[in-house]
C-alpha cells in the first residue's frame, strides 16, 4: 500500500493533513437520550426483538469525551475501516459491538430503503396508513417531514404507559420505543430529532427482529459516520457513540477515567456515570493527541496480536472509493437489490472468515515493519513537542515471528 494512499477520503482533505493549520479542532457530539421510562411491561418485548441490553444503556444520560474522540478520529482511515496507530492497525469489532453492547451480531442484514418501501413489502399498504395502523394515530401535519417524525410527538404520546393498559396498549408502546431506540442510540444523524419509518417494517414484525444483525448493522452505521467526520470541513459526530467510546476505554487502559471497576453486562453499562470535563476543550485535544503518539503496543489490546495472529500490511477494503460515495439514501432504491452483491457477500458471512493462525509471539511481520518505517505516518503531534523516535531497523525477532 503507498503512502500516498494512507488517509484516502474520496479526495476530500482528511484532518490527519492538516492538523498544523487546526491543531485544537474538536468534533462535538449529536445525540440524544430517549428520556423514556423502561416499563417493566415491554421488556418482553425487547427481548424478543434482541435490543434489551441496549435498552438498559438508556437508563442515564450518556456523555461523550469530545476531545478523546477527536483525537481517535483524526487516526481513522477509511480505506481500510481502521485508526492508524502508532505501533499498527486497531479497529471495533463485531466481537466489541456484542460485549459493549449486547446486540446479535450474527443474522440477517438490517436493510430496505428510506422511501415507499411499503412497495416492496409483501401486501404493502401506503406508509403512513401503515403507522396509523400500528400507532393508533398519525401525528400531525407540523411534527412530520418526509419520512419521518419528529421526536418530541413519540415522546410526548408514548412516555407515560397507564397503569391499566391493556396487553395490546403494551405492545404499540414497545413498538414506539423500539422506533425511537433504533433512531437514537444506534441509527442517529446529526438531526438528533427526528425518528425514521423506515423501521416499521421491522417492529411490526417484532417476533423477527431478533433475527436480524442490528449489531453488524450498528458498526457500518458507526463506521460511515466517522468516515465522514474524518473530512476536515466536518465536526458534528453522530451514531452508536456509547459503543465507540466504551471501546476505547477498555482497550486502552492508561485513557480510560478512574473510579468505575465494577461493570456488568453489557460492558458498555461500566461508564455509565461518567462525567468528561466540560472546559479547555482545545487544550485537551492536544493532550489526547500526544497520548496516542506515545503508545506502545503493550498500552493497547490491538486485533490481530489480540487474537493471538501476527499482523500483516493491512489490505484495502472491497470497492471502498464507490461505497463512500453512496451516502444511504436514494429515495425508493430497494437495497436488497440494488446492492445485492453485498448482500450476497453478507449472506456468504460463513465462508469469509478470516483465518488467523495463533502463534507464541503474537505481533507485526517483518514486510508489516518495513512498510510502517517507510510509509506510516505515526504521529501527529508537532516535533517540537514529540520527536519522530521510530528506528528503520527490522528486529530480528520479526523475521521469526509465526514460524513453527
């Protein structure tokens, strides 16, 4: 892989380039909370529909240490769906989506499209005639856009389950909390306001959501956005940002806060309380920043070394140029066709699984080294404050490394 290839973003200026010129450039964060009560009624529900554990992340307002995830972002690469560190590739993992999150992550493909997907659905009925069905009511004229809904009408019409409701009341509040659930803590755009109904296909079929790979779903979702973010003209971060963040601090412990060793499942649960400081910002950044530089790779559980395997040069990902240009939308494109090869390769999961080869020494190759002393671009903080100390010498040991 050249050089010049590192940080490829479709053209388009990525950060990593251009930290001397915003060298305190901070992303902030759009999300929102549910604020919905879990009602002990439609856990059911959620169990059924394998977004219960998720569901449990939502009992606290969740905050996000910006400057921590600026500084991880500027290290994202997008063609090969990985942060480039100092002593090799590390990435989120369906395995980290399941721990941290609890969601399925083997299944069907969550997909579909954004617009008249009812006529796609077998004995499909207009949208909207559609959710009045499920919901009982349509909202009004001036809480819809599009295809969807403005959340304040979910939460002022669903918040409050009465105390006598009847079994079928229950199941239309799983369904709206379901809907807002997908919206916000793992599907969420930089509206942070607005619930999609292009999810009513699947709640209405609650018995089979359980069958679906939301968590594969949630780590494209969470990809996309940071392949986004990486552009330099962009700093609003949306998506699954619990699952990001828990990530980095269980896998790198000397970033994580102090005062939270007792966790549960799912793992996410442990930084509940976690309160990141609200000034100097900037200044943080820059700290995080020097932080990652001076890794090394016993700070850090990495994916390859971590399964025990050695690391390779890292390989671009399928079409990766075409697919960043796609941006999900296209208004009545039914994905499951017109992406179908994708849906094939997923389909074929089993068949694709990368073998790794567990060894005694787990860690770079030698042809890993000699490519990262060439070509990497390590660190990202300025010489003045951190000198490039990389050697160009090949250990010796990693000639070895693998061999039996």
């Amino acid at each position: 892989m050249a050089g010049r290839t590192l940080y490829r973003l479709n053209s388009v200026a990525h950060i990593a380039g251009s930290i001397g010129d915003e060298p305190t450039r901070c992303i902030y964060s759009v999300r929102r909370q549910q604020n919905m009560p879990l009602h002990d009624r439609i856990i059911p529900y959620l169990e059924r529909a394998g977004l219960y554990h998720l569901a449990r992340l939502n009992s606290e307002w969740f905050w996000l240490d910006e400057p921590l995830v600026s500084a991880f972002v500027e290290r994202w690469r997008p063609e090969t769906h990985t942060f480039h560190l100092p002593f090799g590739e590390c990435t989120v993992t369906l395995q980290d989506v399941a721990f941290q999150l609890g969601l399925p992550v083997d299944g069907e493909a969550v997909s579909g499209c954004l617009g008249e997907f009812e006529t796609y659905m077998e004995g499909g009925r207009p949208a909207w005639e559609w959710f009045e069905d499920l919901f009982g009511e349509c909202p009004p004229p001036n809480k819809v856009k599009q295809m969807t809904v403005h959340f304040t009408w979910f939460r002022d019409r669903f918040r409050v389950l009465p105390a006598d409701a009847s079994e079928e009341t229950v199941r239309i509040y799983a369904w709206a909390y379901i809907m807002m659930l997908l919206s916000t803590q793992l599907f969420g755009d930089k509206s942070a306001n607005r619930v999609h109904i292009r999810w009513l296909p699947f709640v209405a079929n609650l018995d089979d959501m359980g069958r679906y790979s939301w968590g594969s779903a949630a780590l494209a979702w969470l990809y996309r956005c940071m392949c986004r973010l990486a552009n330099r003209n962009v700093t609003n971060l949306a998506g699954p940002l619990q699952l990001l963040q828990s990530w980095i601090f269980w896998r790198f412990p000397s970033l994580r806060p102090e005062g939270f060793e007792a966790f549960s499942f799912p793992l996410a649960s442990r930084w509940s309380a976690y309160l990141p400081p609200n000034d100097g910002k900037e200044q943080r950044v820059i700290r995080y920043r020097l932080a990652l530089d001076r890794l090394t790779a016993r700070d850090v559980d990495r994916v390859v070394p971590q399964l025990g395997g050695v690391q390779h040069i890292p390989e671009d990902a399928l079409n990766v140029d075409w697919l960043h240009a796609k941006d999900g939308r296209g208004g009545d494109r039914w994905f499951p066709r017109y992406y179908q090869v994708w849906h094939l390769h997923w389909g074929n999961r089993v068949d694709a699984v990368i073998s790794i080869d567990r060894v005694a020494d787990p860690g770079p190759s030698a042809d890993y080294l000699d490519w990262w002393f060439h070509e990497a671009q390590r660190f990202l903080s300025p010489g003045a404050a951190f000198a490039d100390p990389r050697g160009t010498q090949i250990p010796l040991e990693a000639f070895q490394r693998g061999s039996s």
